[in-house]
C-alpha cells in the first residue's frame, strides 16, 4: 500500500498548507546542506581538475538526467496528480519505469560511441557506459519517490539529495587523490551520486510492487503522463542544446568556463526552484476538486515567492508578466476578467517605476486567444474573440 496523502490524513487544507509548509522548510534544509557540500567541493576540485574535465562532465550530467527523464515516462507526475490512486497504479508506473530504464540503458551503452563522435570527445564513451547501472536503479526508484513525494514526506527526499551529493564527492575525491584518475573522478562521482539517491529512495519509501501491470492502470495514467513527459522532454532540449553547440564547436574547455559561469547566474532561481516548485505539485493536486481553495492557496505561493525573489534581483534582471488583450479591447460579458488584466497592466507601470534605478526591466505581454473549441462556450461571438490581436 502507498503512504496515506495528507487530503486523507486531515479534514481541511489548513493541515494542508502545514504538511506544504513542512515540505518547503525540509526541502529548504536539503538543499542547504547539498549546496554547502557541493561548493566546498567544487572549490578543491576545481584547484586540482582541468575545465576540459568540468565541460566533458556537464554532458555527462545532462545525458543522464535526460535518460532519467526518458525512464520516468511522466509517470511520477502522474502518481502524484492522481486523485484517486490504485495499487495498480503505482505496479504499472513501476513496471513501465523499469522497463524504459532497461531500454535506456541499453541504448546508451551501444550508442555512445556515436555520441563520442558527434561531439569529437573520446573519453565520452566509456564515462556514458559508466552511468547505465546508475540509469537502471534510477528507474527502479521513482515511484517510489513519488510515492514519497504524494505524501509530503520530502524529509526522506531531501535526506536522500544531502548523502548522495556527501557521496559524489567522497568518490570523486578518491578516484582522483587515492587512484590518480582525474578523468573518471567527476563521471564516477555522478554514477555513485545517482546510485546512492536511488538506494535511500528504496529504503525510505519501502515501495515494491505486488501486482504485474495493468492495461487499464496505464489508461488512467497515460493522458497526464504523456503530457508532462513530451513537455519534459522539449524543456530539457531547449535548455541545454547550448552546452551540445558550444561542446561541439570550441571544446570541452570552453564548455567547463561556460558551464560554471551559467550556473552562478541560474544559482537563485534553480535553488528556489528545488525548495519550492517541486512541493507545489502535490499540494495543488491535492486541491483540485477545491477551486476557490486552490486559488487562495495559488495566490499565496505567488506572493511568498515574490517577497522572497524580487528584493533578490539586481541590474540586469527581468520580470515579464503575461496578462490578456483583454485589458485592451471591450468585450461584452468579460468585465471581472478584463479588470484583472488590467490590474496586472498596473503592476506593470508601477514596478517599472520602482526598479527602474536597480536596472531591472518589466514588461507585460498581452496575448490574444487560441482558437480552440473553448472560445465556443463565452458569451462574446467567437468571431470577435478570433480577431483579439497580442500586444507585447
């Protein structure tokens, strides 16, 4: 059986928003410790490796959470979306994990010698070769950490991320100092990382299926599934075929400077990220049969979030806000929904105004709407609705 989540443990989303709150103040306390663990080791690594090293080690990284990404097949997501869920839900999604995990292994370790040719970077081969058992436990673990993450458990989530990032750089520095093996020190230090991550993942969520997988289980699963695996997999293209490109075209030294700098800029966002998005999803899961106590709740991690970021940003920072051509255009029976677009056109001028003196940029963009088969059910002409221009 899958731990209870919190909507059946508790009457109300007070408890709710405690077990949210618990979760962020665990993920807060994980990420710390990873962060001080992993500067303090880039700063000794980074006095006895080459940046070749570091920019062959980012496509490494990138390989291997794009083959993860691959195994899970959106399933987590779907685990945790899920309002009603099955323990042939979770069979199915383990199943289906472990079988995407096996095909990615493979393919990984037959295809990367040609992986190897197309960036003209020989150690590739064998450092990819090295991740498919890494791949594999990867792949066994993550139901159960949704499982984990469905019941708001993050302290055994953010337990996991602080030992194996304390391992990544236990082995790392003992291929490099004890073994004299600087060019499988970062690539075995990742391997051992995801090994050890998967390992407590096990333990902590105890999950191991009892069932075989269903064809009516993966039916339930699929539509979310599919949708949030296709957009997974466009994100992690877009957001990393610089790396490829730069790799490919100046070098793996060049990549390793790259790579460093890009992650000092991304350091805010990327960490507030990992302490407060991935808690999102299963607390608005849990509220989606509740709308007017998931806007509340919505609203709230909004300004939270805005308290905690915008006294952050410096010169050269941008806030984008995207509102609706409805602000700009009079339409018959939208005046409630046009005044909120118009508000936001308010904040837009007024932070303009309040940071323009620490070079931060606000702009809005105003879309109009897609022409789908929902435009049928407002109370304006479809026609007039069409017409809606954007403005930017």
């Amino acid at each position: 059986m899958s731990p209870q989540s919190p909507s059946e443990q508790s009457d109300g989303t007070h408890s709710l928003w405690e077990f949210f709150s618990r979760g962020v103040l665990n993920s807060a306390l994980g990420e710390v410790s990873v962060q001080v663990t992993r500067v303090a080791g880039i700063v000794f690594l980074a006095r006895q490796l080459e940046p070749s090293d570091f920019g062959l080690y980012r496509i490494v990284l990138i390989i291997c959470a794009f083959a993860i990404l691959i195994n899970e097949g959106g399933m987590s997501e779907a685990l945790i979306q899920r309002k009603m869920l099955h323990a042939s839900h979770e069979a199915t999604a383990w199943w289906i994990s472990l079988l995407m995990g096996l095909v990615t292994a493979a393919v990984l370790y037959f295809g990367a010698p040609l992986v190897a040719r197309l960036l003209i970077m020989p150690r590739l081969t064998e450092q990819l070769r090295l991740l498919t058992l890494p791949i594999i436990l990867a792949s066994i673990s993550s139901t159960g950490g949704a499982l984990l993450k469905r019941s708001f458990r993050f302290g055994a989530i953010a337990l996991a991320d602080s030992i194996a990032e304390l391992s990544f750089f236990a082995v790392t520095i003992i291929l490099l100092l004890y073994y004299k093996a600087p060019r499988w020190s970062l690539a075995g230090g990742l391997a051992a990382k995801t090994c050890v991550r998967a390992i407590v993942i096990l333990a902590s969520s105890r999950y191991v299926p009892r069932q075989l997988p269903r064809l009516s289980a993966a039916h339930d699963l699929a539509p979310f599934a599919l949708s949030v695996w296709a957009s997974g997999i466009i994100i992690s293209f877009s957001s990393n075929a610089d790396y490829f490109l730069i790799g490919r075209i100046l070098g793996s030294s060049a990549l390793g400077f790259y790579t460093i700098a890009w992650d000092l800029l991304r350091f805010i966002p990327d960490r507030l990220y990992i302490v407060v998005g991935r808690v999102s999803l299963p607390l608005f899961s849990q509220l989606q049969d509740n709308n007017s106590d998931l806007r509340r709740r919505y609203c709230d991690l909004v300004r939270e979030t805005s308290r905690i970021l915008l006294p952050l940003m410096t010169g050269g920072g941008s806030i984008i806000l995207v509102s609706s051509a409805m602000h700009v255009m009079g339409i018959p029976g939208h005046t409630a929904y046009a005044a909120t677009k118009a508000a936001l056109r308010s904040f837009a001028r007024t932070w303009a105004a309040e940071f323009k003196d620490r070079g931060v940029r606000v702009n809005m963009l105003s879309p109009g709407p897609t022409d789908t088969p929902i435009l049928d059910g407002q109370s304006a002409p479809r026609e007039d609705l069409v017409k809606l221009p954007t403005f930017g």
